[in-house]
DNA sequence: GTCTATAGCCAGATAGAC
DNA sequence: GTCTATCTGGCTATAGAC
C-alpha cells in the first residue's frame, strides 16, 4: 500500500476538527466539513459512515490530545512543585495549537455525560492514584501541608483551564480587549505557580 | 387587566430555559419547548416569534441571574477577605438551584462572542472598577500582597465555577460518583477561601 | 389566544455513473 | 475513490379555522 503525505481520510479528519470544535455536534454541518476538506459532501459518509461517527473519531482524538497533558501532572517522575510549574508553563503553550480543545472537550461532555466511559476504557486515560500516594506521601513526610490530592488537582486544573474556556466573559468583565488579555494570561503563569506553591509550603 | 399566576409567556420562558439551558441554541428543538411547556409550537411563535428571539430572552434573563453574583464581590461594601468568603460560600447555594447555567452562558459566548456587547449595554452589567480600586487600595496600605486585582478576579471565578463545568470531566479522572463528587464541592468553600486568603495574606 | 395542518427549507444520507 | 443528483426526514415558521 502507498501512503501519501496527507491521504483523503486525515484531510477529512483534520477538517471535522475545525468545525466541530468551534460549532459542536450540533452547530456542526457536514457540508462544511466537505467544503473545508475541499471535497464532496459524500466522502465523508464514505469514510466515516455517519455524522455521529466522524464526531466520535473527532472527540476521541481531542482527548487523546489532552490526555498527555494531564498524565504530565499525574505521573512524571518529579516533585510536586516542579509538576505545578511544569504543568502550568506548558499549558499556554498547548492553548495556543489547540484553542478550541478544552471546551469542546468539556461542552460535549456535557452534553453527553455517558461517553466519559468510552474513554475510561481507551489506552492512555488518565490514572489519578500515582498523584494521590505522591501527595499522601509529601504529606506525611511534612513536605508540604496537609491537602487532599483531590482538591489540589481541582485547584490545578481550574486556575489553568477556567480562564480560557471563559475568556469572552472575563474579558467582558474587565473591559479588555485580546491582546490585554493574552497578556494576562502569559502573567498567571507565575500567578498559578505562586498561589499553589504559596499554599503547599510549610512556613 | 388581570395577572394570573403563572401566564402562558412565563410558561414558556421556563420551558425554554430548561430546555437551552440543557440542549444549548444549536442542540435546542421548539417541540421539545412546547411539549416542556404543556402547549401548542404555534404559540411559541406567537409569543417569541422566533426560536433566536426566544433564545435571546432566556440568555439574557440567565446572565441577569448571575449579575448580581458577580457585582456581590465587585461592589458590596465589606473587605477583600469577607468578600471572597461570601462569594465563595454562596457560589455552591447558587449552583444548586441553577446548574446549567454558567455553562450555557460561557458556552454561548464562545458560539458568538459578540453577544456579550448587548449585555454590557444593560442595566446591571457588573462594573469592575470598584474592586479594582479596593485592591489598589489594600496593597497601597500593605494589608495585603502586592497583587493585579484583574488576577485576583480571575482565580476566583476559576476556583468556584470550573469545578461545576468540567464536572462530568473530573468525576471521570477521579473515578467517583455524584454523592462523593458534591462532598468534594462542600469541602471546597473552606478550600478556596483558604487557598486566596492565604495568598493575600501578609505573614 | 389557542389549536391543526402544512408550507418551505435544509440537513444527513444514499444511489449510481464514472 | 470520487463525483452529481436525489431521497427522506425533521425542523422552523406560518396560514387559517375556531
């Protein structure tokens, strides 16, 4: 078999990304995936059978993404602090490629809340109890206060992601325009290291 | 001319919230409205003579909900630490009675983010200048860190509302159910106060 | 004001030629 | 594999009786 560089069924994927993470499953049209795949509306069906089905390999694929990101905090093989920063530094970055991820990610579970199990079953879900015996263990060693590793990573994730999923609102709040906020956000990343930080270390 | 109970426009319009606020414009459907509301389609076009104008009307009465959560911590008249223990202890009161609500309006912001210039032209749009001007004045006076009250606001809103929009996402990198995920959230109004507190806080 | 019936449109999906 | 043409169903919106 010959494989070219970018063959019709990646064209086709890489097209559906656009649309159904800025319009959703439902503001998604799949003549416009055809047009911004600069095919015909029937190839997508013949790749992908359905428009359910092309949205599922759009989804699955997002997550896959976003999983490395989140395994970064959960099992690299550093200290707490260092993963706080590791994780934080690194997600402006991700945002930048992938604008439109973490919403879609987060809306369309939303709106189907059943499909987090297909991906607990998938390869490369993210596994939570590495965390948990790293801060039980700080914890005990007197390293850092006493905190559920819950609420640390709650706490993690919301200072990093929320920003970005809410960035019209804050930005209306505040009465900033983009380059403003950008310019915000390129500043928490010293902002979320310090509350956490600031929070775990023992005085 | 009589008022009754609960007329037919006011039926409807809580029929349409329940249903937007669930199924988003897109995802909506004006017989799922109609049947919600125990009448005939005909009569939503009666009423709201379109599905956009009708959205308008839920999507505007929602942020008119969550106005004066926001201008509580913008403008009431009490210190930076009462004010985000008050914030923070009523957010979760406040996500019980309406829990869809801040995800459809930060999901349709992000759909057309244009929206958010008709709210700042109402009545009752939240100012930020106020909290603006405390902050400033607390770090001038050293009775807390020296900190952008823009940051401030923004860890804030991220630490009370992300949990309540990645909900379905963290239950599933957590692997727990809903009782025990609700407890997490109970913990957290000591949680948050503590984690900014702490922060602001001059030892 | 409230209903039934239906117009008119648009989207997802398929048939079939090449 | 790729296209054009078309089917079919569902949705918003309206016409018109009561």
């Amino acid at each position: 078999m010959k494989t070219k560089d970018e063959n019709t069924e990646d064209h086709i994927l890489n097209a559906a990304e656009n649309v159904f993470q800025r319009k959703g499953m439902d503001g998604a049209r799949m003549q416009e995936i055809a047009d911004e795949a600069g095919i015909n509306k029937a190839m997508l069906h013949y790749y992908y059978r359905s428009k359910r089905f092309l949205f599922e390999a759009v989804f699955t694929k997002a997550f896959s993404l976003i999983a490395p990101e989140i395994n970064r905090v959960l099992n690299e093989d550093t200290g707490l602090f260092q993963k706080i920063e590791n994780f934080t530094h690194s997600y402006i970055t991700f945002m930048q490629k992938h604008p439109y991820l973490p919403n879609f990610v987060i809306q369309e579970l939303n709106r189907d809340a059943g499909f987090i199990k297909v991906l607990q079953a998938k390869e490369g879900f993210p596994d939570f109890r590495k965390f948990q015996a790293q801060v039980e263990k700080e914890v005990q060693d007197g390293t850092i206060k006493p905190i559920k590793a819950e609420q640390l990573f709650i706490n993690l994730l919301s200072l990093n992601i929320f920003p970005f999923l809410a960035a019209p609102l804050i930005k209306g709040f505040l009465k900033i325009d983009d380059s403003e906020y950008k310019q915000l956000m390129e500043e928490r990343k010293e902002e979320i290291t310090g509350i956490l930080i600031n929070y775990l270390k023992i005085k």
